[in-house]
C-alpha cells in the first residue's frame, strides 16, 4: 500500500500490482490471510514477516494511522 497525506479513497487504496503475463498457465497459490487487526500486527511485524520473503501477503483489516 502507498500511503498519502490525506485519509480518502485515492489514499487508501493505492498499492503496486505486478501483472505477468504469458503463455504458461499460472497454478493458484493457496492463500492464508491474516487479520492485521484481530491479530495485534504492527509494521514491524510486517517487516519480519517479509523478512522471510513469503510468496504472498495477503492481509485484511489493514489499516495505518498517521
């Protein structure tokens, strides 16, 4: 996600998308998600969780205050 100076529709929705495309079939990965805020996560431990480079993130309840 990118983050903006105001809290709006174009601020909280704008994050980067990798598309690949070709001519090979991609296998669906099987995706756990992760409730940013039930599970008491921060940006830190965002950061380690990517530290461990996962194939996919997948996060809701996701929500940066400041």
């Amino acid at each position: 996600m990118k983050r903006g100076r105001y809290w709006n529709e174009m601020s909280q929705f704008r994050y980067d998308v990798v598309l690949h495309v070709g001519a090979q079939p991609v296998q669906p990965l099987e995706v756990v998600w992760q409730d940013w805020q039930a599970e008491g996560m921060s940006v830190a431990s965002l950061e380690l969780l990517l530290q461990e480079q996962p194939e996919v993130v997948a996060l809701t309840g996701f929500r940066m205050l400041g």
